[in-house]
C-alpha cells in the first residue's frame, strides 16, 4: 500500500512539473508576447519578463519589436524619359502593435518586402534619370509614404526609406561623361577668356603708364633681362635698338668724290692697270662703310636677332659702295681724256 502511494505521489509530482514548465514562459526585453486561448486573440499582450499561460489551452506567440533592416532586391525599370535602370533600396521598419501584426497578415516580413519592390518600381516609371541621381530625398520621401500606407493597418511603421544604387548602362555612362566634359571644357574656356579680357585691360593700363615716363620702360627691360639671365643657362639675351643702328648709318660719312690729278699717256700697260687704279680712286668712303657694317654686324651676332640686322646693314653698306662708284664714274672719264 505505501508503494503505491508512493508511485502515485511521484507520477503526480512529474505530471505537476511538465504542466508547469509548459505554463511558463520566458518573454524577452525587445518583445511581445500574443496569446490565444482557443483560437481566440487575448486583449491583453504580455510584456518582458516571466509569464504563465494554460497548457494545451493557451499557445503564446513572441512578437520582435526592434527596428528591421530589409533590403530591397534590385528592380529594373524605365524611367520617364526613357532610360533603363536597375535601383535598388533599403527598408527600415518596426511592429507597432504586436497583435495587429500577426492577426491582420500572415507574414509581414513578406508583406512589407513585396510592398517596397511595387512601390520601388512606381517610383522609376514616375521619376526622371535626373532625379534619381541628384534628387534622392524627395523619392525617398515618396517611397516611405507608399510603402507605409498599406502597412498602418499591418501594426508596421515603416521607420526609413533609402534608395542604395541605381544602375546605368554602359552606353548612358559614356554618354554622360562625355556631357560632363563638354560642359567642363566649355566653363574652362570661358574662365580662359575672362582671364585673357583682365589681362588685355590691365596690359592697356600699364602701357599708357610705361608711355609717360620712358625710364619705366628700360627698368622692365632690365628686369626681363635679370630673369633670363638668373636661368641655370649659358644664353645671355642682350637687346640693341634699332634706333642705334640708324644712327650709325646717317653718322656714316658720305664724303665729296676726290679730284684726280691729271695723268699723262702711258704705254698700254697703265690701260690694263686702268681698273686697278679705278678701284683705288676712292678707297677711304668704301673702306670706312665696309668698316662699319662689319663691326655693327658683329654686335648683333652676339645678341638675339643679330643676323637679321646684319643683313639690313649688309645691304645698306652695298648702297653706299654704289653711290661711292657712281660719283667716282666722271672722274674716271676725265682721267681717260687726260
């Protein structure tokens, strides 16, 4: 008799503790707990912390209650001007009413995935390939309003919308960039322009400065001068005026064409010396322009330009020998009459 009281009070004691431990529960701090006794939703919802519900009556359901991190998969669309594009986004949402959101959809997980992909794909055909790259804040804006409309009755606030990347094709990429550097070089010409327009007026200004005090003008050669040669170089710029140069050829004289003293008639070789001594009739003004043009030339060889110079003084030294001989030319007939 005392066994089987004995087994009786332990089958009891172990019926007791599997009721128990199937009565209790654990809720934690981010949830909620929904109950339903016999099928039918309990108002009251049960917060963190231990709870006891009626086995095999009662079945409790934990609701999340933290904020949900969804991304959205990367929908393909055409945009309002014709551009296809692949978008792609991100959706934060929570459970506001843990009763709502397991009595009135089946899963709003899935719910509110769907809803962000239609409502992804609204917002492309709505919206220009311009606004999706620059103006993001306002589609987010309409994107959170379309997908948390339907999800208030869900027991769902939908917390933040974010558009992540918007896919372009390869020929619209080119395209643009090539935009891109149209418009850049076009500003960079315009800058240039502007630039080269101050430069021109305040060149004027210091021109007409410069032309009142001519002293002006030399300390900026000099200073030019300076510069080139501070260079790591071996050219040394050394300017010459052209205004020397005309002055060294009026200073050039010109001098009267000398008188012959009269020769008496010698024998046939004083004729064939004739040319000889015709040369000779005028030696000092041929040989003093000669003279001349070969130092001038000299000094401009050794400066920048120097054989251009040359030439003209060259040339100028030939018209002063012609006009020497021209003037020589009745002499030399006198002579032969003599």
């Amino acid at each position: 008799m005392v066994e089987e009281l004995v087994t009786a009070g332990i089958a009891v004691l172990s019926a007791g503790t599997v009721y128990a431990m199937s009565a209790a529960h654990v809720v934690k701090q981010y949830e909620r707990g929904v109950v339903f006794r016999l099928g039918r939703l309990k108002s009251q919802v049960r917060g963190p912390g231990f709870t006891m519900v009626v086995p095999f009556v009662d079945r409790l359901r934990k609701v999340n209650m933290q904020i949900v991190t969804m991304p959205v998969p990367a929908q393909e669309g055409i945009t309002r001007d014709n551009v296809t594009v692949r978008v792609d986004a991100v959706v934060y949402f929570k459970v506001v009413d843990a009763a709502e959101a397991i009595v009135r959809v089946e899963d709003y997980r899935f719910a509110v995935s769907q809803m962000a992909q239609t409502s992804l794909r609204s917002i492309i055909g709505k919206s220009d390939l311009d606004d999706l790259l620059s103006n993001r804040e306002k589609l987010n804006q309409g994107l959170e309003l379309m997908i948390d409309s339907p999800a208030i009755g869900w027991g769902v606030q939908i917390d933040r919308v974010e558009i992540k990347d918007v896919s372009l094709p390869e020929t619209m990429k080119r395209s643009m960039a090539r935009q891109a550097e149209a418009d850049r070089e076009r500003r960079a010409r315009v800058i240039n322009a502007d630039a080269e327009l101050q430069a021109s007026k305040k060149l004027a200004e210091a021109a007409a400065q410069m032309s009142e005090q001519p002293a002006a003008l030399q300390l900026r050669l000099l200073q030019t001068v300076v510069a080139v040669a501070a260079e790591k170089n071996s050219t040394l710029v050394l300017p010459f005026p052209v205004e020397l140069l005309r002055f060294l050829e009026r200073a050039a004289p010109a001098g009267p064409p000398q008188a012959v003293a009269p020769v008496a008639p010698v024998a046939p070789v004083a004729e064939a010396r004739g040319e000889g001594a015709r040369e000779e009739s005028a030696p000092s003004s041929q040989e003093t322009v000669e003279t001349l043009a070969r130092a001038v030339m000299e000094v401009l060889a050794r400066g920048a330009g120097g054989a251009t110079e040359a030439r003209g003084i060259e040339a100028g030294a030939a018209g002063d020998v012609g006009e020497v001989a021209s003037e020589s030319g009745p002499v030399e007939a006198k002579t032969r009459q003599d």
